[in-house]
C-alpha cells in the first residue's frame, strides 16, 4: 500500500505541485493500479536476468569526431526566457 | 483520389495524376472533413505544396527518388520535424519547434515523400483512445461516437478517413496495431531496433519503436522499406540489411507454420472479434499455412510488467520539461516553485499519474520489488516467445479483445488499459507484428488480425499478411465520412 | 591547525576529471574551452526531445588506459545507468553515468608520505557526462535569477572513487596531487583545476583512535586546488573534533568549502535529496570489452610519473626534488631527457650534464613556462637541441653562465640558436691571455687598497678585484683565466 508520505515524497522528488486533494486522488488511483500491478509477485523470477533491452546488441561507439554544433540561435530559439546569450531561470533556493 | 500509394505513384509514372494534384486534393479533403475527425493537430499546406511540386517536376524529368516520390503523408506528432512545432499532444510542448528532423523524417524528405501535417495522439503518446490530446479528441471515421484508438489515433483515422494516403505512428504497447485494428488499416509494429528512434519523443526507450500505417500491405511494405536500417545516432539501432519488402510479399504461405497461441484468446473477449479471427485463420490454412497451437503463459502478467517499466521508463523521460529549455513555463517565486507548477499545469492527469507511478517504482527500497521483477519477466516473456518461434514461423492472434468503443466508456484507466493485453508483449519482446484487418462487427466496426514474428522477420509478417488481404474483400470497404 | 591526537581522521576523495576528448560523451560537440555561452551544442548535450546518446569511443579508451594505470580490474562487462535530481544546469534532469556496473574497480594510487610511499585503494572508476555552467545574478543567496550556459553540458567525465583509505588533510592533498600527475601523464586529462578540468569531493569522519568502525561521514564539495583540500578538510576535521569533544553527534551532510572565508557550510539538505532512482540506461547498449583491445591499451601505457622520477633519480643521478619537478608532465620529462641526450654523455666520469640540465630547466625554463602546460613545453622555442647547444658553449668556455642567462631570454624571444645569438652580439668571453693581463693591470692600479688588504690577509679582496675585471669586461672575461691570471699578479707584487 503507497501512503500519503510516499505520494508526497514522489511528487517532490518529480517536480509535481499537486494540491491536497490531487495528492489524495492520485494515493487512491496509485493504489488501485498497484494492486493490479501487484500479480506480478506470483511470477517466479529466480534466477532469471532482468532484460532492458530487447535487443542483444553491445559495444555500439562513435570515434571521437567533431560534429559541427548547432547555431546559438536555433539552440536558444525554444527558451521560455532568456536573457541574451543565457537562458534565464528564477533564482535558486537551496534545498 | 484516396488510393494507395503504390497506384498513385503509377499513376504519376502513366502521367495520369500529378503529386501537386493529389496533394490539393488531400488538403482540401482535410479541409472540408478533418473538423469532424481532428486527426490533425498541424497541417503545413504550404510546406506539402512546395513539396509536392518538387516531387512533379521529378516525375515529369523521368527521375523521382522512388516509389514514395509525391506520396501524402501525416506524422504523428512525436516525431521531430525542423521548423515545424512537435506538441507530443500536450500543453508541455505547444508551442515547441524542434531545430531538427527525426531520423525517420529525413529518410522520409529524401524519398521524396510529401508530408502533411502533424497528427494528434494521446499526451506523450500515454493512451488508448486518442481522447487525452491536451487539443482535442480524434473521431473514429467508421463511427465518429467512437474513439479510432490509440495513442496513434490521428494517424489511423487520417489513412482510415482518406485524409493521408499513408502514415506514421508509434508502438510501445499497441499504440500502432490497436489504433490500426479499430479504424480497419493496415498497421505495422517493426523489430525493436528495426527503425531508428532519433528524433521520436521518447515515452518509455527500451518499448518504443516508429511504424508505418497504410491503406494496404503492398504500402506498409513500401512505407517500412524507406525507413528501415541502421542509424549511427540510435545505438539501439540494429546494423542488418533491409531486405526488399516488396519483393518477399508474393512469396504466400503455403508451407508456413502458424502459431495460435491459448492466450490471446481470453474470457470478456468480444465475440465478434474471436469469431473473425479464427475465421481469419481458416483463410490462412485454407491457403497452405499450417496452425500449430502454442503457450506463452506469461502473457498474462505482460500487462502489469508493463505497467512499470513503461511508468518508470516514462518518468525519467519526461523529467526535461521543467521550463527551462523549451516548452511550457509557469512562474514561480524560486526554482523549484517555477518546475513544479509548470509541470502539473503542463501534463494531463494521465501522464501525470503515470510519472507518479514510475517516480514511485524505482524510488528508493521499491526498484527491485518493482522494476527489477518487471525486466526479469520481460526476460520470461522474451524466452517463450524464442521457444514458440523454434516450432512455429509466425503467430497470429488478435490485436484486440474488443472493436472500437466510444468516446468517454473507459474512464478508468485500468480498463483502458486491457486494451493492450494482446499487443503489449511485442514491445517486451521486441518481436515484429502487424494489424491488418480482417472482418466487421454487426456494428460495422472494422476488426484486425495480428501477425508476430521472429526479430528482424518482418519480409515473412508481411508476406502472410499480404496473402490473407489478397484473398479477402475487408480492403473495398471504406468508411462513409463526406 | 592538526585534529587532536585522540581521534583518527579518515578521507576518501572522489574526484572528477574532464576527459581530453575532441567531442563530447554523447555528441559530436566540441569540447573548446572558453566559446561564447550555448555556442557549442547540438539537440543531444541540450537534451531536447526525441534525442539519443552515442558512447564516445575515445572516452572509454581513456577510461581504461586510467583504469590500467591504478591496477583496477576493468569489467568486461559494463554499463551506463541514469541518475536523476533536478537541477537547471543538467538539461535532461537526468545524468548518464554508471553505477551497478562501473568501467572498472579495485584499483590503488601510490602516493608518498613522510619519505615512505603509501598504496592508497581506489575502489571504483566510471564514466558520465558533465552539467552545463549556472551563473547568478548577484550572489547565489540574494540572485533574483540564474542564467544557464550549456556548453560544458555532456562532455566526458571520469570519476574515481579512493577507498576511505587517507589519514589527514596532507595525505589527502598528496593524493591529489599524485593523482593529477598521473591523469597529466596518460594524457587523459589537462589537470588544469582554475579552469575546472579536476574537480574534487572529499568524504571525512573522525573516529576515536582505536576504534574500528567508521564514524558518521560528511561529505565536503567544491575542493578545487590541492590547498583548498588540505584547508578545508583541516577545518572541517578541527570543527568535527570540537562537536564530539562536546558529545555532539556528526550529521552524514553535504557541506560546502567556502574558500573565501576559510569554513565549511552546511548545504541543508533535505531527507529525499538522495534517491537517485538509478536504472540502466536504455537508450545505450551494454559494453563487452575486448580483451585484445584492453590488451592494446595496456601495451601503449606510458611510464608514470613515479617509476620515471625513480628511474630519474638512479639513471641520471638527480636528486629526488629535481626527479618530482622534471615529472610534473610527461610532455616535460620527454623534454629533460631529449635535452640530456641531445648534450651527450658527460665527459670522462664526472657525470655532472644530467643535473646542469635539470638546474636549467629548473631555474630558468620552468620561470617562462608552466611545467604541466603539456603545450607550451613542446612547442617551446627553445628545444631540447638548442638547450643542449647553450649548454655545450657555457662547457667548452664560450660564454659565461652569466652571459648564458641572457642568451638564454634572448632564444626565448627569437627562437634561434645560441651560437647564432652569441655569435651575432659578440657575447664570446674574453680568453685571450695577453689582452686580460693588460685588463687587470689597469683594474689593480685603480684599486691600491684591495691589494693592501689583500696582503694583510683579507682574501675576499680578491673578489672585489675579479668583480672589478668583469665589470670592465662586460662580463664577458672567462672567470677562471681571470683568477689564475690575478692570483699570478697579486703573487708579485
Ligand atoms: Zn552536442
């Protein structure tokens, strides 16, 4: 069972601002998806390896080759805000 | 004018149709008609004329670029266009122009292709149904009261409803085969790794792959041939020759081994559906194909394995949008305040729950219980697919337990996301399918037939689907939408 | 400045290095220093939607060539894995790195201590990409706004990880230090640490002598000289002292080194700050290593700075000070040994050219050019040849090892040989007998009262009068004729 703190917890840590009740519905939708989720413990997996790739292809590199970059601009060109060459975010508080 | 692409570029060779012709005609079809299906989120009307009209001065010179040269196409809008704004269907991403092309979309503009616009989907390409665009919802063109599927949902219905003469989508759990099942076209998951992911916005990495939907197996043998083959950029892209789809279509079944396995047929399965299918296979036995019946009992928990890696893999894609770089930016009084509303006022209520849900799943003292036990049945499923493929060359099973539903049915996202039960462990595995369709509900809604392979088989998928078309009428009916 | 001697100080450091790669980690960007800010990126290093990382081969060589140098085990198998915070200056929010399954482990530095030499463990190496530049508006605590470069953003970084192996602030330092030389040597890394190519973390506890397990850890960021890692781990080992004199508990916390200031801060971190959510990276495949091609890289290593500074020292015969400075860089130990070569075995047994060389470079090429700027030294104007070409006309008595400096300024700023120098500005010393003789002669008679002195036992009398004859030479009498032809004089008179 996923609890309020746990809901609160992954909210924060992805950068979510939920209100107190988007938190509690999201805490019931959670919940209910996970006890779905939750048949996969009959699954026995000993010994077996995890698969993140469904493809068996290794060592796949690049030579150290200078591309050209893109321009400034078009790299700029996106930014919320900016502030001349920069782009510009609201100040910083540690955490 | 709505034909494959294979007649159209004959009839360009003939001289009795020009690429800018067919493309005003597509253009104005989605003019009069797309208000009521709202494939389309963009449309680039002069960026396809200006196209269209370097293809016709090919064709007149003698020398297009090939059997795409002056074909309309529609992208669905995870594919990165240069100049032209990417939406991935959400307020994230609205006003976001990408300073370069998908791979796919470079191969794409060097055949020659004329790309239309820009289609919608489902928020992130997260859904089923094509209802949860941030824009507006696509219609199904057999039943606008129905959903065409999803998350491809605008590509389907742009083909199904001659608003494009081809298309692309996405498959990450069925987004492809489902969308394609509903509307009653042809459409066709690739091998993992078969098509290069460069410039696709990433939903979950390891599950998505680009795939064709067309009028047509001919076409989706045509479609997938121009954007098939290794891509330095995608590492997970597979360095082995592309064979000539066309080439292998009719080589028939005769002699085949077709694999039906126990559990795609299951319990809630719409009778309709079942019954077309096993009449489908009928079809293939009665054109020389042999049916072996096989077991992969871990379909069963392929959903909820699914259901994390997809979260999880999800989460840590969409962390970007912060409204730093690109995208939706929301004020705040510091850092952390600006992301954070930014990020819920900029994701739907699905995506949302899905970040949620992934966030949650690896976190600490979760990721073995959850992740880690979803990749090692991923390997499980991966295995008895290998087993079934050493007896049998193909399987085929349905694409979907039920046709196309209506809009607002399926409000919990639980019974939303049954619909991908049967198209989920092809992406786990990596493994090629394809939905062509193969009968109608009472209802006369379409009904699709899947048809996995072996990992980079996707000549022999295609060579049994084009005998099952060719032998069946389901490919004169279209909808009635003008 | 030391901690109390009731409690033992335990280090570990974890430092970054910027890979000397042509591109970047992931992307073809280049890795130029100092280019206008978001000059040098592309779709994949600014982590725009729907871009793919490829693995830098080069990165990984230099991985393994460093990793072959510390004695690690290089994992045949390995694997990159995304590691997510949020913060502004990273763009996907995520960086590729390696956890589970690291480049390589289990390794060791030697570093040398109180005239004895201490193998020091390193437990871990693996590759990542770098974040891009945050600069603020202001100061950090009162900016209103940060602006956000990112031109550093994905360019190849090396992290290795020392067991908690260090016992104080000066082992610590010592091991970056020994640390630097090496990375400088494999040619792996500038080590140029103004401009952030080295950066260093230290993790520190205090335990009470004797005790065997570990005390509480705190993590000290922003150590970016071998100074501020011996200052700030002194100060941060005094303040954990003072807190358990007193019975406090330590925090495991992150704090900062203010250098400014001389303290360390603490950076608040909240409980969840670390949950990283580490999962394999998918858009990357595993590596399987070669062995043939681990083999290669092992076959091409270079001598390191400790084994040549020994070698320095026995085959050459200089003292272990001057070994330590000539190996500063590879590009200048290949530099003293050309120029020694160049010059020639010294006559009969004397041995004496390879320290005449070391003195110069010492002295007076290291004064013009920074010893670890691998450039500079190669492309100095004045070569191993020409070195040795000054050398030889200050040996056979051309020139004066006065005059010789000045030649020597003189080959900086033209880049021609001395002999063409002391030939073009007449700058030959005077060895001509019979022309000194009438030199000193004049010089003596102005000087009557050194020559009393002189006879009334002052010796250092002489000096004056040979400072004298220089004088009127310009510098240019060769010392030794002038002393004998004086000492003959004065003997008559
Ligand atoms: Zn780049």
């Amino acid at each position: 069972m996923i609890d309020r703190k746990d809901v609160e917890h992954a909210a924060r840590l992805t950068r979510l601002a939920l209100t107190e009740a988007e938190l509690e519905r999201m805490r019931e939708q959670l919940n209910s998806i996970l006890a779905h989720l939750d048949t996969l413990r009959l699954v026995d997996t000993t010994g077996v390896e995890p698969t993140s790739h469904a493809v068996d292809v290794v060592n796949v590199m690049r030579e150290d080759e200078v591309e050209p970059c893109f321009p400034q601009d078009a790299m700029l060109g996106n930014a919320p805000d900016r502030s001349g060459e920069f782009f510009r975010v609201p100040r910083i508080i540690e955490e | 004018m709505h034909r494959p692409i294979h007649e159209l570029t004959d009839a360009y060779r003939r001289g009795d149709l020009t690429p800018t012709a067919v493309a005003e005609s597509y253009l104005a079809r989605i003019a009069a008609l797309d208000e009521r299906v709202g494939a389309y989120l963009t449309v680039v009307r002069e960026h396809a004329l200006a196209a269209a009209q370097e293809s016709e001065r090919r064709w007149r010179a003698g020398a297009p670029l090939g059997p795409l040269d002056g074909a309309p196409l529609a992208l669905k809008d995870v594919l990165c266009t240069r100049g032209v704004r990417t939406t991935c269907g959400s307020k994230m991403l609205e006003a976001f122009v990408p300073p370069y092309d998908a791979t796919v979309v470079e191969r794409l503009r060097a055949a020659g292709a004329v790309v239309l616009g820009k289609t919608n989907l489902d928020e992130f390409a997260m859904g089923s149904s094509t209802e949860h665009s941030a824009f507006h919802p696509t219609r199904n063109p057999w039943d606008l009261s129905r959903v065409p599927g999803g998350s491809s949902g605008g590509s389907a219905a742009a083909v199904a409803g001659g608003l494009a003469a081809g298309a692309f989508g996405s498959d990450t759990g069925g987004s492809i085969r489902q969308p394609a099942a509903f509307c009653g076209v042809v459409g066709m998951k690739p091998t993992y790794g078969r098509v290069s992911r460069y410039g696709l916005v990433a939903l979950a990495s390891s599950l998505d792959q680009i795939g064709p939907f067309a009028q047509d197996v001919e076409d989706t043998a045509l479609l997938l041939g121009a954007i098939a083959g290794h891509d330095r950029r995608d590492s997970t892209s597979i360095a082995a020759p592309v064979p000539d789809y066309m080439a292998e279509l009719p080589r028939g079944v005769d002699g085949l081994t077709l694999g039906l396995p126990d559990e795609y047929f299951i319990d809630g399965m719409d009778p309709e559906v079942e019954r077309a299918v096993r009449q489908a296979i009928d079809v293939l036995r009665g054109l020389g194909a042999r049916i072996e019946r096989v077991s992969l009992p871990t379909t069963r928990h392929s959903l909820a394995a699914y259901y994390i890696i997809l979260p999880a893999e999800a989460s840590s894609n969409l962390a970007r949008y912060d409204g730093v770089k690109y995208g939706l930016r929301v004020p705040g009084r510091d850092l952390v305040e600006m992301e954070s509303r930014t990020r819920a006022a900029g994701f739907g209520a699905e995506v949302r729950r899905r970040i949620m849900l992934g966030t949650y799943a690896l976190s600490a003292g979760y990721y073995d219980a959850y992740y880690g036990k979803a990749q090692s049945v991923r390997t499980l499923v991966r295995r008895e697919f290998g087993a079934a493929f050493a007896r049998v060359d193909l399987i085929v099973a349905p694409t979907t337990p039920n046709v196309a539903f209506k809009h607002g049915e399926k409000e919990d996202p639980l019974s939303m996301y049954l619909n991908d039960v049967f198209t989920i462990p092809g992406n786990l595995s990596g493994i090629p399918g394809v939905s062509v369709p193969c009968g109608f509900s009472g209802a006369g809604l379409p009904i699709g037939l899947q048809i996995l392979g072996r990992p980079l088989d996707e000549a022999r998928v295609l060579r049994a689907a084009y005998a099952y078309e060719k032998a069946t009428p389901w490919r004169a009916r279209r909808p009635e939408l003008a | 400045m030391t901690t109390p001697d009731r409690y033992e100080v335990v280090i570990g450091l974890e430092v970054h290095a910027q890979l000397r790669t042509k591109s970047k980690m992931f992307c073809g960007c280049t890795t130029t220093f100092g280019a206008p800010p978001n000059s040098q990126t592309c779709p994949v290093c600014q982590g725009m939607p729907g871009v793919l990382p490829v693995v830098n081969r080069r990165a990984v060589e230099f991985g393994i060539r460093t990793a072959l140098a510390f004695s690690c085990r290089v994992n045949p198998a390995c694997r990159f894995a995304r590691k997510h915070y949020y913060y502004p200056d990273m763009p996907k929010n995520y960086q590729i790195s390696q956890y589970e399954e690291p480049l390589a482990e289990d390794g060791f530095l030697e570093i040398e201590v109180d005239g004895g030499s201490r193998k020091i463990g390193i437990q871990r190496l693996h590759l990542e990409e770098d974040v891009g530049k945050l600069l603020h508006e202001g100061t950090l605590e009162t900016a209103q706004a940060s602006l956000v470069d990112f031109n550093r953003s994905g360019v190849a970084l090396m992290e290795t990880v020392s067991r908690p192996e260090l016992c104080s602030p000066e082992e610590a330092a010592a091991y970056l230090r020994a640390f630097r030389a090496v990375l400088i040597f494999l040619e792996v890394c500038d080590g140029n640490m103004e401009e952030g190519s080295l950066r260093c973390d230290a993790n520190i506890s205090l335990r009470p002598r004797g005790q065997t397990e570990l005390g509480t850890k705190v993590e000290i960021k922003n150590l970016n000289s071998f100074r501020n890692v011996q200052r700030a781990l002194e100060f941060e080992a005094r303040r954990q002292a003072q807190a358990l004199d007193v019975g406090e508990r330590i925090v495991q916390e992150t704090r900062l080194w203010e250098a400014d200031r001389g303290y360390t801060r603490s950076m608040r971190s909240k409980e969840f700050a670390h949950d990283y959510r580490y999962f394999p990276e998918p858009d990357l495949v595993p590596l399987r290593l070669d062995r043939a091609w681990v083999d290669e890289i092992r076959a091409a290593l270079p001598e390191l700075p400790r084994a040549r500074r020994q070698r320095f020292v026995t085959q050459y015969g200089v003292p272990a000070y001057d070994a330590e400075v000539l190996t500063q860089s590879r590009a200048l130990a290949d530099y003293y040994e050309a120029s020694v070569q160049a010059w020639g075995p010294s006559p009969g047994n004397r041995g004496d050219r390879p320290k005449t060389v070391s003195n110069w470079i010492m002295s007076e090429l290291l004064a013009a050019l920074p010893g670890d700027d691998e450039l500079a030294i190669q492309r100095s104007p004045i070569t191993p040849a020409r070195l040795a070409g000054l050398l030889r006309l200050i040996e056979d008595g051309t020139i004066s090892g006065k005059i010789a400096k000045d030649v020597f300024q003189k080959m900086l700023a033209s880049g021609d040989d001395a002999a063409a120098i002391v030939g073009r500005e007449g700058l030959t010393q005077v060895a001509d007998e019979a022309a000194l003789s009438q030199i000193i002669v004049s010089v003596m008679a102005a000087n009557p009262k050194a020559i009393d002195d002189f006879k009334r036992g002052k010796k250092e009398a002489k000096g004056a009068l040979v400072g004298q004859v220089m004088k009127a030479t310009g510098g240019k009498a060769n010392p030794a004729l002038v002393n004998r032809l004086l000492e003959d004089k004065l003997s008559k008179t």
